[in-house]
C-alpha cells in the first residue's frame, strides 16, 4: 500500500523554515518517480519569495485571495510559498505523487495555523491530480488562474510542448507565471527557452535578487507573462530589492542586471565557470568539515554532476 510505505524506512523529512516556520517535507528518495524527492530548486523559489515579500508585487496585501496553481509540484514546497502570502493554492501532480503530495498538505498547514507564530496571511492549500495536457483534469480545477508557478518540472525535450498546452489552458489575460529549475541539460534549458521567449515576455531573475544563501549559478528563475499584456515594470522610487528588472534592462551604474542569470547560449562558458567556483568553494567547506544543509544539498548536487558520465562496467 502507498500508505504503508510513507511510513516506511524509505521516507525522510526535509526541515525548511519558510516566513517564520518550520514546516516539514516528507519525501521518498528511492521511489520510481522524480517528483517524490525535494529539489533544490523549490528552496531556491520560496526563499526568494521570502525576500522580496516586504514591497511590490510579492506582498501579502497585493497577493491576498490571488488563485494560483502550482504544476509538477512533487512535495509541495514551492506552493507552501505562496499560500504563506495569502494566495489560494491549487498543488498539483501526476497519481502516483498525490499520497506524498496530501501528506505535506496536511501536516503543514496544521503547523502553520496551530503555530504561535502569526498565521494571519496564510490562504491555502489544497491538492489535485493534474496530468499535462488532459482536459478533464485542468477543468476539475477551474481556471483561469492569477498565478501558475512550478520548479524542476522541465527535465526532458518531450515535456515541452506539453506543459506549454497545459500553460495556455489554465492562463488568462493577467496570469503571471513562475518557473524555476536546475539546469542539467543543456540542449532541453535552449529549446525551454526558446519557446518561453516565442510565446511569452520573459524575465530572468538576477541573483542579486535572489536569497543570499539560497542560490546557485545552476539554478535558474523566471517570471513570464502574456506578450499581449506586458510584465510590470519597476517604477520610479519602488525598492530594487523587491522588483525584478526587465530583461535585458541596465542599472543606474551602466550594468546590465541579467548579466549573471547565464539564460542565453553566448553566456554558456560564463555560466559553467561560476559553477566551478560555486563547487570549489563547497568543496573547501567539506575540507573543513563546516557544510550547512543547504552546503550539503550541493555537495550532492556536484557529486551528481561529476558521477553522471561514469559508466560502471
């Protein structure tokens, strides 16, 4: 039974604090489906929401009752985010993920409401089955919605076109949607962004923006919207540590802020180099036997990296 084996030696829990909480990620490694583990790229988005929530358009006065559907949402932490900032969340994922998915739902909206912390601006959270591209699934949850967001739901060229049809079937006019995602594939992170940028007006989010832990030079996020209904642009006197630039876009040194988000092919080198910086300096902190969670997770992620060429004969 599914049952059985959530509790079972198979599972673990990942401890995150998100606005002030510690909820808890239970998650299942070994399982035959990818989106039963938690991946880096989920911290990396709600911590980034964390950060830019106190002004513009990541406040809970401006996202309060905001609908917004999350895809691919595997343990759910990138929905848990949102929810936290009074934004009605519909989670979604295929069958076989839903069990994991509920359990999370459940447990830590009842941390979060029974908390001693303030849960005044959480909206909530509910979960669904959503298989990309059936019509019967993305009716059941009825859209459109204000916001679709995933993380690491782009992982293989034939899931492409998919998620796109299944975009437009749940946008409106207004949807803003919020993607992110580890780069582990070079030619599907080109075509992904090739059709965003035919479809839609992008824009890539500068590290600079982003958690000053909670990043990586491999770990991408960007908001988009509809071409025919442009993204807010960041007015005069808003604060530049809650507003993403446009693409593209330059400083008032000169600069170009996308210049460290490495999304275009002529930026590949660049964005391979700071990698290996970012891995070095990862690599010294297991020397000194001082790596943190979040240091740990990437430890991982570039023993992933280093390992997946070996073939073991």
């Amino acid at each position: 039974m599914e049952e059985d084996r959530l509790n079972s030696p198979h599972t673990s829990a990942i401890s995150l604090e998100i606005f002030g909480h510690q909820l808890q990620f239970s998650q299942d490694p070994n399982s035959k489906h990818l989106g039963t583990t938690v991946w880096d790229a989920s911290m990396v988005f709600v911590k980034f929401l964390e950060r830019n929530c106190r002004k513009g358009r990541f406040c809970p006065a401006k996202l309060k009752g905001k609908r917004v559907i999350e895809l691919g949402a595997g343990c759910g932490v990138a929905g848990f985010g949102m929810a936290m900032l009074g934004c009605d969340v519909v989670t979604t994922d295929q069958i076989e993920v839903l069990p994991l998915l509920m359990r999370n739902v459940d447990r830590n909206t009842s941390r979060i409401l029974q908390s001693h912390l303030d849960s005044s601006s959480f909206g909530s959270m509910k979960a669904a089955e959503l298989d990309w591209g059936n019509e019967e699934h993305i009716k059941a949850v009825e859209p459109p919605f204000d916001f679709i967001i995933g993380t690491d739901v782009v992982y293989a060229e034939h899931l492409l076109d998919p998620l796109l049809q299944t975009i437009f079937s749940l946008s409106g006019p207004k949807t803003t949607i919020l993607l992110g995602y580890e780069i582990r594939n070079m030619v599907v992170h080109e075509q992904m962004l090739q059709m965003w940028k035919s479809n839609f007006e992008v824009k890539t989010v500068p590290r600079a923006k982003m958690d000053n832990k909670y990043q990586h030079p491999s770990i991408h996020l960007y908001i988009m919207g509809s071409k025919a209904q442009p993204l807010e642009v960041e007015k005069e006197g808003q604060h530049h540590d809650e507003e993403v630039p446009e693409v593209g876009s330059t400083d008032k040194h000169g600069n170009d802020e996308d210049s460290e988000s490495c999304s275009g092919v002529d930026e590949l080198e660049d964005c391979s180099s700071k990698e290996v910086l970012e891995d070095r300096k990862i690599g010294a902190g297991l020397e000194g036997g001082k790596l943190d969670d979040w240091e740990a997770r990437r430890c991982g992620a570039m023993a992933a990296r280093l390992l997946r060429d070996i073939k073991i004969t």
